[in-house]
C-alpha cells in the first residue's frame, strides 16, 4: 500500500515536471528580445516544446510497460535536469529551440510517474491515488505561468529554468531513494512491437477510445479558457497586468483540489455517474464565463467549476482505462494523453482565432460546443 507520504510525492514530481511545459509562455518576449528573436522564431518555442511532448507521449511513456520504472523515471528526471541546463545557457535561438523540444520530449515523465503510481495502488484505492497524482499534474500546469512570470521579475528569465534544473535534480534524487526497487514489468516486447500495441489497443479496447475522446474535448475546452483569458483581461474595462492575470491560475488550483472527491467516487463505483455530472457541469461553467466582461466574480466561479469538471473526468479516464490492462498501463496512459495534446492544441489555436474574429462570446460558444459534444458523446455510450 502507498503512504500519503509518497502518494503526495509523486503529485509533487508531476506538477513539476508538467509545469516546464508551460514555463515560457509568460517568457517570450523576455527571451525573443535577449536573443534577437524574430516574433515568428519566438513563437515557435512553445510549438516545439508541445510537439515534442507530443512525442515523448508515444515513444517514451510505453517504455514504462518494459522498464523498470524506477530508473526509468530517475533518468528521464537527469536527461529533463540536463536539458533545462541547456535552456538556462543558451546564448542563440538554435540551442534555445533544441533545448526547449528536449524538456517538452522528457517532461513526459509526468504520464510515466502516473502509470507507476496506479500500477503500486491496491485497486480499491486506485481513483484515490491517481486523483491526487493527477491535481499536482493539474497545479502545475496552472501554477507554471505565474511561478515563472514571478522568478523572472526576481532575476531574469533563465533563472526561471535554472531553478527548475535543480528542483528536477532533488527530485530525482529522492524518488530514486523512496520509489520501490521493482524488476523489469512481464511484458518482452521489443520496442517496435510495443509501439505497434500502444495503436492496437485502442482497435481493442472501445472504453478506452471513448475515454480518449472524452480527454480530447474536456482539454480542448480546457484550452479554450486558459489560452485566451488573458485577452479580455488586458483590455477595458479590467486593463489588468500579467502578474494579475497569472495570479488567476491560483483560483484554478482550487478546482482541482476539489476534483480529488472524483477518485474516490470512482473507487464506489460510480465512474458513469461522475462523468455525466461533470461534463453538465463543464457546459454550465461557460453561462458564467460568458459574463467575465461584466463582473470577475462570474469568471472567479466560472474557472473553478470548469477545472474541477475538467479534473474529475481526466481522473475519472485515467482510473477505468487502467483497469483495462494492468500489464500496459504506460500504453494505455500514453496513448490517452496523445489525445489530450490534440484536444489541447485544437482548443488553442481556435480560441485565438475565434477571438480576434468574433471576440469573447464567440469563444465561449466555443467552449461551450465543446462541452456539449463531451456531453453528447456520453449519453450516446451509456
């Protein structure tokens, strides 16, 4: 059984190696300017730390299905520490984008250090424990922007990765002394064919195509919000700063700490039930949201009720695929969180476009749409 100790652990070493994904996004024109950086070859260090998430998730996370975690963790944890080592001292914009691909490659270890903590679980505590994995998963990602947007005021932008650098390298020198040694999964298969199974899975497996939608559109609605809010923010009547608007992800936080409740609703069995009520809640979210201009206390409960629907599905989905196969969970995992990057991505880049056509509204119809096909889809496979 897992101590609350090293339960919290791994919640704290997912949060802080998801949160160099979203590290730079308050960075960019610190660093464009630092480095002499066109806009567009500034605006590609995001694009190149997301594809290579992207495909960290497909070829590295199935690794944890023939491994042994625990050294595969510690070393992906050294490689992300070296690479961010790179970020911090690169002095042109190649060796920034080349170390920029690689922290979002190796920040998958998040998806490994998932799959290891529901493989330790007992199964009737397993919701419970990929619950509070996954909400330090979910602060980091909202706490990113604003813990680098308030290091870089401190020092300078390559503090922001230094200091992570060495938060990753603590890191992986106490989980390599607290994780259980664990020989090598059963599974022999050679890197080829696990990719290959990591596909055919979803062939197989029906639930976990369906989850995999379901993660797609919560996060493309998630993007939605969080990739746009700041728009309206900035301008009348609020006109607030960046460090304002960072501090926004802190009432984010909230949300996902309530949505642990999910985990332990899924181990009572009542994972169908949680998905519909939060989904209803996720489509709710945008009535409220749709107000932010008029009032901030509409998008105060507007960001907490779209990160807990949001949470409580993405654990609701993790926990039931897991069960499917034990034996693969970093596939499953893995092959999951692909879609999730696309629902990502998708959300992102249709809430800007969407703003600058049609303004606020529009992107709450967005979000909305989103919502309500989630919504849609689940009734559709009850």
């Amino acid at each position: 059984m897992l101590s609350r100790g090293v339960v919290l652990l791994f919640a704290v070493a997912c949060g802080a190696a998801v949160a160099n994904v979203y590290f730079s996004q308050p960075l960019l024109v610190t660093m464009g300017d630092d480095l002499a950086m066109s806009p567009a070859l500034v605006g590609s260090v995001v694009t190149l730390t997301h594809v290579g998430y992207g495909l960290g998730l497909f070829f590295l996370v199935p690794l944890g299905d023939v491994a042994d975690r625990r050294r595969l963790v510690v070393g992906q944890l050294l490689l992300l520490m070296a690479a961010l080592v790179v970020v911090s001292a690169a002095h042109t914009a190649a060796l920034l984008l080349a170390g920029m691909a690689a922290t979002g490659l190796l920040a998958v270890v998040t998806q490994t250090l998932v799959a290891y903590a529901a493989s330790l679980a007992p199964s009737a505590e397993r919701g419970r424990v990929v619950g509070t994995v996954t909400s330090g998963v979910v602060i980091g990602i909202l706490l990113a922007r604003t813990a680098s947007g308030l290091i870089a005021d401190l020092a300078d932008w390559r503090a922001v990765y230094l200091a992570s650098a060495v938060l990753t390298a603590l890191l992986a020198l106490v989980l390599y002394r607290v994780l259980p040694r664990h020989g090598t999964p059963p599974e022999t298969l050679r890197y080829g064919q696990l990719l290959r199974s990591t596909v055919t899975l979803f062939v197989r497996e029906r639930l976990l195509l369906h989850r995999a939608l379901f993660g797609l559109l919560i996060f493309a609605a998630f993007s939605t919000l969080w990739s746009s809010v700041a728009l309206p923010l900035s301008e009348a009547p609020y006109f607030l700063s960046h460090g304002a608007i960072g501090a926004l992800g802190l009432i984010g936080v909230a949300g996902a700490l309530a949505a642990t409740v999910a985990g332990r609703l899924n181990d009572r069995g009542l994972s169908r039930r949680t998905t519909g009520v939060a989904l209803a809640l996720l489509a709710a979210s945008w009535l409220a949201l749709a107000f932010t201009r008029e009032s901030l206390w509409a998008l105060v409960a507007g960001v907490v009720v779209l990160d807990l629907a949001v949470q409580a599905v993405h654990v609701t989905n993790q926990t039931l695929i897991y069960a499917l196969r034990p034996e693969a969970g970093s596939r499953l995992i893995g092959g999951y969180m692909v879609f999730y990057s696309v629902g990502s991505a998708t959300g992102a880049i249709a809430a800007t476009s969407v703003y600058a056509a049609a303004g606020w509204g529009a992107v709450c119809a967005l979000g909305a749409a989103f919502s309500c096909l989630g919504l849609a889809l689940w009734a559709c496979t009850r």
